[in-house]
C-alpha cells in the first residue's frame, strides 16, 4: 500500500520540512520525526498545540477549541488537523500572537464566536 | 477519642498541630512555550532553616502538557479513626490530559516521589470523563470532579478510585439536569454534597471568550446532592448573581450546614444554609464592585477565583485575581461579613505591582491557610491559557509566592516581608505556580465525618 504523503514547511524553523502521512494528525506525524512541539489534550479541546497555517489546506473538523476569529486568523489546532495539501506552518508560542485576546478590551462580534454558536455574516 | 488515623480528631484539634514546614505547590509549563513537564515544587517553610523560602526540591512529570491545576490527599481527618491509613499520597490531577499522578510524599517529604500514573487514556474509556479537577477522599476511597466527557462536553460526572489507585468506575448514580461541573465538598452529618459550576473543558481550556457567558456556556448554578444516594436533588439558580460559581467551602465543623461559593465573574459571595424548616437558603452576603479603569471601555470585574475559610470557620478569604486583593471577612455571623483585611499584590488595578522586590505578574489566585490561620500563602497563576489572555507578561515573568500574614483575634492582613518565591527564577525557565497543600493537612483538604 502506497501511503499518500504532504511537505510540511515549517517557516519559523528555517523553513525545514518534513513529509508526513496524510491520514495521520500533523501533532503526531511531526513529534514522530522529532519537532518538540506542545500539546496538551490531544483530542482537539484546547489550544496548547495551536500553530499558524500560512498557505495550503488542512482539514481540522474534529477540533472544538478554536473560534471563528482564530480560524479566520490561521489557526489549527496540530493534534487533530491533517494535511489536504502541501502546507507551510507556523509553531509553538511564537505563533500565537493573536490565538490570546483580552476578551473584555477586545470583544468578538457574533460571527466570531465558536461555530456552534456564531450568528453567519450577512451575505449582500 | 485516642486513635491514629490521618488527620485530626476535630478541627480545634487540627489547629493545634504543629506549624507547617515544607509547602507542596505545583508550578506548570504548559502554554508557556518551554518543553518541559509540569512540576510539583517542595517549598521550605521553616523560618529557622537555610533554605527558607526557597524551592528544595522539583518533581516532573512523566510527560509535558497535563496543566497540573489542583490536587488532594489519599486520606484526610475523614479517615482518622481508621489506624491502617496515612496521609502518604498527593494525587495531582492534569486537566488537560487527564492523567492523575499518585505522588508519594511521606517517604521522604523533602523529596517526594512518583509512585504511579492513573493514564487519562484508560480513565476516558473506562468512564468516559476528562478534565478531572477537585479530589476529596471519602473515608478510604477517593473521588474526583471530572468537568467533561471524554470528548471534553460537559458536564462530565465523577471519577471513583480506591485506595490501591485502581479506577472504580463513576461515583454518581446520576448527575440530574446538571449542566456543568468544577468543585464540590460534602457534609456527611447533613448527607449533603455541593458541587459548583465551571463550564465544558471545550469552552474553558482554550480560554475565555466573553460572549459565551451570555450563550449559557458559562455556569450560574449550584447543585445539592443526596450524598448517600449519589443523586442532585435540589439545584439553586443563581442567575446574574452568580455566574461562573467555582469554589464550594463547608464550614469545618460537621455539624454545620452553612456552605459558602464564590461567583467568580459576578464577583459574589453566596451563602447557603439550611433554615429551620430543612430548606436549603441561598443569599449573597458580598458584592465585589467593578472598579474602573483608564484604559478599559468597561469596569474590571475582581474575579473572585479562589474562595477559603479559617479552621475555626471564623474569617473567609478570598481573592480577586484580576483587581488584585486578597480580603478576610470576619463570618462569625454567616449571614453578615464584616470585612476585617485587605492586602494588594499585582493586578491590574497597578496597586502593587511589586512586591518584596519581585514583579508581581498576575494577581492573588489560589491560596491556603495554615491549620492555625495565622500564614496565608498566596500563588499568582489562574490557568495557563486564561494567564495568556489578561496577564500576558507572565510568560516572561513568571509566577509567584508570597506569604500573607494574618491577624486571628482582631482581624487584619499584613504580607510578609521575608518570604517570597520567584517562579521567575526557575531553572528551566520562567513557570507558574498554583495550588499549594501542606504535609500535615490544611484548610482545604480535610472534612469531618
């Protein structure tokens, strides 16, 4: 059985990339050829392990930690997203420069909150 | 009653015992971007000794990323009939991966040990509960507030273990109409358990978004339990009064049924009791103002994340973590507190932000008081991500520990001037401290049967 593999690029590491298994979760795909990276649930319910999409496509329908305003911002959440295409990524702390937000000095609108309970953007 | 148990026969009893020397407290790495495990810290406490307010020893965990948070003793003072038990294991929960770690600290209380891993693997399809938070023994057995399913949906339920640290199974025979979960304490002489709201794991662990209070992610009530039949039986509402109730204190004295909660966002009081009828009455007897700030559209909530009482159930402290005080109220009068204490420490009201030559980043969050209520030591550190968010600096900073002096006959607060530890200054690098327990029991850790 041939397994389908992705470049992985990694920008904020001198751009160092790595071909991982398409299935697996980039967290463990990563971790296994030796990226320290942090996590803490691994099942897609915090954000330890957020990092930065900078281009290419990711598939992250298991993970309920992120809002609409970090998605729309880049971020996935490493332990459950998986690779649809070739992507370059940004990781660790360095990469959450707006995953934390004050939220009482910098409020989400409607359409920002997490998917279950944001209100859509009105289409023109 | 002569007997060797763990503990102390009575609460007056526990004030008797000797003075703390050595403190327990965790300090973390998760979210603050250095790859090391989490870590329970031995601290010594003895004024006469060398290394008095320093860290003596660290204990890591096996792996990086649990969020160690609280923790509890394998046996309390609700053991102390029972000569074959101790007080000899910590079990320090991670909230975010679930795993509970048994640590020995009797061997060698100036080094304690690792004896056994409880995997979150095995507990979260064995009972399909995550997120464990408060532990209480109960007698011989232990068991533990899980805040969500394996999935991390609330409300989770909790987690029964046995003294060997073997998984039982859930303790609950039902969790009712129960939305959410965070701490409890229970009362046996009135079979009565009360367990508070936090919000699911999902909402919580990522951190704290604002509006979600208004989507009823966010908790607002609180549950009393037939603690023999393992049932919610009543629920209070508390509404606008009580959103986000974390901490649960009994009064120490069995007999009692005054039970006081701390409404964290609301920045609240509550205080229950039950009448003479046999009702459960709820009222709140404290109402932290909002206070303003320059650059704030609204005013500062105080955050009420930490709520505690005296041994002799005489002075409840708490903390208001994002305006940085800690409070004592003389309770002699449960339904009326008069505030006798008040000291600052970090916040960011900018009141103090320096404490004891150290940078205070964050403000006062968990506390706890030695059995004889005069040292109160105080951590700076709520949740890491929920650091990230309002006290941003902290990842440089550090946490950390200072001592709170307190005035028993007249009331009052003064902190100490000779303790401090700067989590700043950790050898691998700046964490945060949380949770502190001292060997020989404290104000939190033990219930009376």
């Amino acid at each position: 059985m041939v397994i389908e593999t992705k470049k992985i690029t990694i920008s904020n590491r001198s751009n160092i990339s790595y071909q991982v298994d398409r299935r697996k979760p980039l967290l463990d795909s990563l971790r296994e050829q030796g990226v320290d990276l942090p996590y803490g649930c691994k099942y897609g319910g915090c954000i330890t392990c957020a990092g930065k999409l900078i281009s290419g496509e990711i598939n992250q329908k298991a993970q309920v930690a992120l809002n609409n305003r970090q998605i729309n911002d880049g971020y996935i959440v490493l332990c459950v997203a998986r690779p649809l295409s070739d992507i370059t990524l940004e990781i660790g702390v360095e990469s959450h420069n707006k995953l934390y937000r004050n939220p009482f000095l910098d409020p989400l609108e409607t359409h920002e909150l997490k998917a279950d309970i944001a209100t859509p953007l009105e289409t023109k | 009653m002569e007997c060797c148990g763990p503990g102390y026969a009575s609460p007056a009893e526990a004030m008797k015992a000797p003075r703390e020397n050595l403190l327990y407290t965790i300090a973390i790495y998760t979210g603050t971007g250095i790859q090391k495990p989490d870590y329970l810290c031995t601290i010594d406490a003895d004024p006469e000794s060398q290394t008095y307010s320093k860290v003596i020893s660290r204990l890591e965990m096996p792996g990086i990323g649990d969020e160690l948070h609280h923790m509890g003793w394998n046996a309390c003072s609700s053991c102390h009939s029972d000569s074959s038990k101790t007080r000899k294991y910590l079990i320090v929960p991670g909230v975010r991966s679930s795993n509970l770690h048994i640590i020995d600290c009797a061997s060698d209380p100036r080094n304690p040990t690792l004896f056994k891993v409880i995997d979150g693997a095995d507990i979260k399809p064995k009972t399909n509960l995550s997120a464990p938070h408060t532990v209480h023994c109960l007698g011989s057995d232990i068991i533990i507030s899980m805040l969500g399913d394996a999935k991390g949906n609330a409300p989770g339920g909790y987690l029964h273990i046995n003294e060997a640290f073997e998984i039982v199974g859930r303790w609950e025979n039902s969790m009712g109409d129960i939305k959410f979960g965070y701490d409890f304490w229970y009362q046996p002489r009135h079979n009565v358990m009360v367990s508070s709201e936090w919000a699911a794991p999902n909402t919580f662990m990522p951190g704290f978004d604002l509006e979600e209070v208004g989507h009823l992610k966010y908790g607002r009530e609180i549950h009393f339990w037939d603690f023999e039949k393992k049932i919610p039986i009543q629920t209070m509402y508390l509404g606008e009064d009580g959103l986000v109730p974390l901490e649960v204190r009994f009064h120490h004295n069995p007999d009692s049924s005054h039970v006081f909660v701390g409404a964290a966002l609301s920045a609240n009081i509550i205080h229950c009791w039950k009448d003479s009828n046999g009702e459960w009455q709820w009222e709140k007897i404290i109402d932290v103002e909002n206070e303003p700030h320059p650059e704030w559209p609204i005013p500062i909530p105080g955050v009420i994340s930490v709520i505690l009482l005296s041994m002799d159930d005489k002075y409840l402290y708490f903390c208001n973590w994002l305006h940085g005080d800690i409070r004592q109220y003389d309770i002699s009068d449960p339904h009326n507190p008069k505030l006798t204490g008040q000291v600052f420490m970090g916040g960011l009201l900018n009141k103090a932000p320096e404490v004891n030559g150290v940078k205070v980043t964050g403000g006062p969050q968990m506390i706890q008081l030695s059995l004889d209520g005069k040292r109160l030591f105080v951590t700076t550190s709520l949740f890491s991500t929920w650091d990230n968010q309002f006290y941003p600096e902290i990842r440089t900073n550090g946490g950390c520990m200072l001592m709170v002096k307190c005035n028993t006959e007249n009331g009052g607060m003064e902190i100490d001037k000779d303790f401090v530890v700067d989590f700043g200054k950790e050898p691998n690098g700046p964490s945060r401290c949380h949770e502190t327990r001292y060997p020989g029991g404290d104000c939190t850790s033990d219930i009376w049967l």
